[in-house]
DNA sequence: CGTGGGGTTGATATAGTTCAAACTCTGTGG
DNA sequence: CCACAGAGTTTGAACTATATCAACCCCACG
C-alpha cells in the first residue's frame, strides 16, 4: 500500500490561524496523527465525528458502483469535514501525506455546545456556506471546460491554497491519478496537459510533483471558467488571450 | 423575454410541510410571486436575503467570463437559497415558470435570531448539510459518466423531487438548454439522448416537456455512478445490466 | 539488479461538440 | 380564422478532444 515518500510535501501548518474556531469548541478536540493510505472514514461509516486537517494533506472521494471514484474535495490545512447530514457517511476520506495531523470534534458534543454558543454556531454555519461555494466552483470547472482549463485552475487553485505567501512553487501533495480523479479526466490525459503547458513556458517541473508556475497569465488564460464579476473586475484587455489555439465562444 | 406557457408545470406545493423550518424563523418571511424570466438575485448583488421556493420553479447558476453558463441547481418547493458566505452573491437565481411563490427572509434577521434560537440554528444547519451533500451527488455526475447516464440520472432525479407519490409521469419545469447547461453537455446531445431512451421503451414523450417514465430499470441501469454502499444494499443482480452496447469498466 | 508503481508518450477509436437544416408548436397580427 | 414568426426541439453530417489501449521510461526500494 504505502508509496514511496516524495519530496515531504511542502504544506504549511495552520495551527490555530486560518481556522477561526472558538476556543470552547477546540477543547472538545482530540489530535490525531495519520499514515499515507489511511482512511479517516469510508462510506457507510457512522458519521458522529467532525474533523479538521491540522497539517498535510488528504482526499474526500465518492466510490461508484463500476469501480471509479470520484475526488470530491482535497483537504488541505485548515479545512474543516465530516459534516453530514445523516446518520452514516456517503463519502471516504483518504490520508494522502504521512504525519497528517488532524483534529477530530465529536459531533454530537458540538451540536450541543452550538445550540448553547451561538459563536460556536456562526462559526459552523460560516464553515458550511464556505464549503457550498467551494464546491459550486469545483462544479463549474467539473462541468464545462477542457482538459487545459481544468488543469490550469486546478494548479492556480492549488498554488492558492498550497503556497504560504505569493510564492509560485508548488508541491502537490498528490499523485497524477488522484488529480485524475478530481478533474476527471484521463490520467494520460492530466500528463499530456502538463507537458503541453511546459512547451508554453507556462511551468517548470522539478519533479513530477514538484513545480514552479513562470507564467500565471498563460494559466488564467485558459480558465475562462471564472465567474463574470469576478473576470469583469480585473478589467483590461482579459479577453481568453490567443494561445494559438485558442477557440473561446463568440461572447454572446 | 417571455416565451410562451407550456402546460403549467404541475409541481408540488410544498408550504410548511416539508421544508420543517421553525415558526419563529417563518414569522420573518415575506411572501413574492415572480413571473418566468425574473431574476431572484444576480451575480454581484449584495446577499442580505434567504430565500425559499414554495411553488414553481426556478434553477440557480453561474455565467462564465466567456458567455457559457452552468447551472447549479434547479429550486423546487422545498428548497432553500441565498446562502452564502461573503456579501455578495456569486451565482444568480431565475424564475422558470410563471407564478412562481417564495418567502424571503431577512439574512442578519435570520442570523440573529439563530443566535438565540438553537432550533433555528439547528434547522439552517441541517439545510446547509444538506445542500453540501446534493451538491456533493451532483459533482460525482457531472464528473464521470456519459450523457446517457447524465440525462438517465437526471430524470430519475427530476422525478424524485417532483412527484407528490410515486408517479411516473414527469413534467419538467425547464428546457432542454437549460437540462444541457445543467448536466453540461450540449442540448443537441440531451435530446438525441432522450431520443434513445424512447427508442428503448424507457420513456415516452407527451411533449417535449411532459414524459411518462415506463422502465426505471433502463434508466438506473446507466447510472453506474450511484454510490458503493447504496448500489450494495440492493442487493441482487446490480451489475449495470447489459443494455445492448454497455461498456462498465471492469470492476477494480 | 530486478521489480513495480507512477509517469509519459504514441496510436487509434469514439462519444460528444459543432455547424446546419428542418420540424413543431404556440402565440400574434392581418 | 389562418398565415406567419420565432423559440424550442429534433435530426443529420463532419470534426475533434479525450478516452482507451499499449508501450516505454524513471526511480525508489528490496
């Protein structure tokens, strides 16, 4: 089961910081450290635990009945999961780093605790909504747009939540079938858009994981998935720039 | 703007009954009727209002940089809108069908009263929940599978959230470019897709938006992506049954 | 040094997009 | 009341992006 360790991935730690969780409801926490390949819970589970990724990184995934799986969400330092609405859980969440540190919140202790704190309350609702915007962005992405466009913004995005500052390294933290897996596509079909994006000077590989991004202009050129207000705001001339192949629609 | 009525979409009023929100939260809501066409909200808008659909139709979406559109989601009686966590909106909400009935209730209201009542805390919770989950279902389709079991898991969807028992006559609310900018495919592939499904006795049109559904068999044959543990509590012979030209992965 | 998982690259097949045209239905105006 | 108009829908034909199949490379590890 357990690969050989690529280069530790470089995730920063988010200890208390990003999270913004109420001190009465982190007492409740127990700290757990986890090995690659391991899974915090698997569909089907009793779902009476929340969990919140301290450091490393991890995947949510649905498994189908032909034997695909789906990459729901990457879990990332910070990120806060497990919430379910039933009783069991639908999804698995699956260590992808080892030493992933994580924080577990028993469910039902924290819905007590919420119906007392309302900060505790905010806190989860806020946590929540985050979660349904992220996945209505990941839907877009999923839905429209090309193999270049879903790898572009899933390396813009990882840059986003990977890096500490603005830095333009990236350690992925995944293999090339997870991200498979996430973008759905092809496995062959994420490497050649890699290698195709490498011929454009757009990045540099280190290693297969590891890369730097030279020019973020040619990525965020592809993704012409952004939302229009927020595109709009960036003014100028950000019409898809002509890669040379390029074949945006006629804007309606 | 307004097209013209097609055969008053018969779905189900949906006025305390399911939607279970408390009665302290229902006192703050305004009642609106809305014409197809109107918008909600838009992108951009400032987000000081939830929303929930207690008659009609509406579909709630994201319009990209390039003209496209995905929707994200069709509102039906029930459901609850217009969370989101900055303060403004970042997809837009549009009537379907004339007539159409919502209440409206203030955000910041909303959310004070949340502080107090843990039940109305409890309830924006559990929908939130609920939302990340359907979302999470609606990832895995527009994901993997092809159109045959996009439009498949789409009807069977549609007809879930509809019928008022388990009828299986299905009056669809929406277009066929608005199912195509649902399930990301072209509308050219929706209908030839539906196409195929008469053709293999699965269903049968009344008219474009009126069908009878006469085989679930058929359509969930296709939807492979089911989750694991639900495929595997029915049991029995599973296997997406041979349709002719079936090709399911080998099982891992 | 061999083994095996991951990754890349190549050749081929195909599902779905795109372009184009015809058809259906409903509402409108002469 | 019928003809016209136009959106919505369906069907056809050609094209293409991506999946699929297959080979190969690379590197860590035993």
């Amino acid at each position: 089961m357990a690969m050989r360790m690529h280069s530790a991935a470089a995730v920063r730690n988010v200890d208390e910081s990003s999270a913004s969780l109420p001190e009465s409801l982190e007492v409740l926490a127990t700290r757990t450290e986890l090995a690659e390949g391991q899974s915090v819970y698997r569909a089907g589970d009793v779902a009476d635990t929340w969990y919140r990724l301290v450091s490393g990184a991890a995947f949510e995934c649905i498994q189908m009945a032909d034997g695909r799986r789906q990459i729901v969400d990457f879990l990332l330092p910070g990120d806060l999961f497990g919430f379910c609405s039933h009783a069991r859980h639908e999804s698995s969440v699956e260590i992808l780093v080892d030493g992933t540190v994580l924080k577990e919140y028993p469910r039902y202790q924290a819905e007590d605790l919420a119906t007392i704190d309302a900060d505790v309350a905010r806190a989860l609702r806020q946590q929540a909504f985050k979660a349904i915007e992220r996945l209505q962005s990941r839907m877009v992405l999923l839905g429209r747009t090309n193999a270049l466009e879903k790898v572009s913004a899933f390396l813009l995005e990882m840059s986003e939540r990977t890096s500490v500052g603005a830095s333009d390294d990236l350690v992925l933290p995944m293999s090339r079938y997870d991200v498979a897996d996430y973008l759905a596509i092809a496995v062959e079909t994420v490497s050649r858009t890699l290698t195709t994006l490498k011929a454009r000077g757009a990045i540099v590989l280190a290693n297969s994981r590891h890369m730097r991004i030279m020019d973020r202009r040619v990525l965020e050129g592809w993704v012409a998935s952004r939302k229009v207000h927020l595109a709009a705001a960036e003014a100028g001339q950000q019409r898809p720039m002509d890669l040379g192949f390029g074949r945006a629609r006629p804007i309606a």
